[in-house]
C-alpha cells in the first residue's frame, strides 16, 4: 500500500509541468537526512536523461531505482562531509569527466548536454555536483584501502610489450544476496529481467555499482586489465553474451560483452600501461567502494515514512 501511495504522489509530480503548487512529502529519513518525493521526482529525471531505455520500465521499478540511487548518495555524503568540509574537484578533471558523461550518451558538446538536461527540468550544476560527490567518494576509498590494492606493473608491461592485446568492450551487473536468497534463484530473475528490459535497464534494476546509472556500461577495457579468472568467463562467450556470475569481493559479477576489437601495441606503450593500470585500479575501488557502502548501510538508520 505504502508504495502505491508513493507511486501515485509521484506519477501526480512528474505529470504536472508546474511542481510548486504540489506537496513535498517526506518519503524516507537517513540519519538527520531527508529524502522527498521531489528528490525523487528529481532523481527519475536525472536517471531518464541519461539513460533512455529505462522509460521502458514500469513505473514502480522506477521509483524504487531512484529510490535506492538517492539512499546510496546520500549515505556517501553523510560519510564525506565526517571527512571534509567542501567537495573540492580540480577544474579540468571536472570538465573531462562532465566530458565522458555527455559523450556515453552520444552528445558532442556541452551546450548540447545543457540542452539535452534542459528536456528533462535539469541544471548542469546539478550533474557537476553529482560528479563531485562519486570523484571525492573514489578518492576517499582510495585513501582507505590503498595499502590493499594489488597492482603488477612489471606484469602488465610485459604483456602490453610483447602480446597483441583483446580489448571488450563490457556492461556489468554488480549483485549481492539478502537473506533467504539463493543464487541460482536470483540469477534467473536477473536473466527475467534482461530478456523483458535488456541489459541495460537490468542493471539499473539489481546492480549496486556506480556505473548502474550508465547500464553498466564499463566502456572499452584492456584484457591487461582483467583478472585471470575474470578473463576465462569472458573467453566463453561471444558478443551480446553474458557471462554467469562470478564471485568477487562484493558480491557476484554478471559480465556481458558488446563489442572486442585485437590491437597490436604500436603506440606510446608507457601510457598504455599507465591506462592499464589506472583500470585495474579503478576496478579494485569499486569493489571496495561497495563493500564500505554495504558497512554504512548497517550503521545507517533508514526510515521509510
């Protein structure tokens, strides 16, 4: 019942063009945080503008997506600003990664990405601000755990010298198991949903890594990069495949695979390397970035009102 009402607030907010004259209601209370069905509203049209396939969704599973992503933001700003006073991002990093999000979307430009928010009610600074909250939250994780990340650089040079190299380009499904839950039950329905919605809106649905928001899209990622074991999943399958989970740290990883392309190394191999490793890391981050997240939540009281 108590989504039912939360739907029907909602559909009420995303229809009229108007917002103001309609009630903010408080849906949830993490902590001393508040999350309302405008931050929700807000949040679908955040999702909707940067991926066009979810529109294909039921409304419900929606809401419960912008649900859980805004739960997740707000649990990483809770954490950051223990740590810092201001999200502090370096201009030009900034730019490239505003850069990365409008080209995943097929924009060339920034007034074509500000005109593209502006379909959907949204501002620039809104998705600069977001970018700021994941850019700081990656680099506090790394701070945490950078003792534990694992890093063979002599290995990959090696391998980036000698060998003609595959590279995939890679979605993922990042999941984990509640209670009472098995895996080859929760497999099925994520194979369900992949058949009815695609991979992409899949991912949005059940996966807990960052790059849901995208798909899971990973983008173009070097086989250096790739974990052995990782890599012997991935040598099943063919494109528009997808791998059966994999056990990580996290949880379980589905892995489908778009596109691969052989390239023989005739570049700079320095800064191949450099790529290399700077994947692998981000990829160890990840993993511990959703395994604190997991720690938080435990610790976090979350009111559903």
């Amino acid at each position: 019942m108590k989504n039912k009402i939360i739907f029907l607030i909602l559909f009420f907010i995303i229809s009229l063009k108007p917002v103001t004259s309609f009630e903010n209601k408080i849906l949830i209370q993490i902590n001393n945080e508040i999350i309302t069905t405008i931050d929700i509203s807000n949040e679908i049209k955040y999702l909707e503008a940067l991926n066009k396939n979810i529109k294909n969704l039921e409304e419900n599973v929606i809401i419960q997506i912008a649900k859980n992503s805004l739960i997740k933001q707000k649990i990483k700003k809770i954490e950051l600003y223990k740590n810092i006073n201001e999200l502090t991002v370096e201009p030009k990093y900034l730019n490239y990664l505003i850069t990365k999000t409008y080209s995943n979307i097929g924009l060339n430009n920034v007034k074509e990405f500000e005109e593209h928010l502006n379909m959907y009610g949204l501002k620039i600074d809104s998705i600069k601000e977001r970018i700021k909250v994941d850019t700081v939250w990656k680099q506090l994780i790394y701070t945490k755990y950078k003792n534990q990340i694992k890093i063979d650089k002599k290995k990959i040079t090696n391998e980036v010298t000698n060998k003609k190299t595959k590279i995939f380009k890679l979605s993922e499904i990042l999941f984990k198991l509640d209670k009472d839950e098995n895996l080859i039950e929760k497999f099925e329905k994520i194979k369900k949903s992949i058949s009815k919605n695609g991979f992409e809106n899949a991912a949005l649905i059940y996966s807990l890594s960052d790059s849901s928001n995208n798909g899971g899209n990973l983008g173009w990622i070097n086989s250096n990069a790739i974990s052995a074991n990782i890599l012997n999943k991935l040598s099943s399958i063919n494109i528009n495949e997808f791998t059966n989970p994999i056990i990580v740290p996290s949880g379980f990883l589905i892995l489908k695979i778009s596109d691969f392309k052989v390239e023989k190394n005739l570049g700079n191999i320095k800064e191949e390397v450099e790529k290399i490793i700077n994947n692998k890391v981000n990829e160890q981050i990840n993993q511990y970035s959703n395994l604190y997240i997991n720690k938080l939540k435990k610790d976090t009281i979350i009111n559903e009102l």
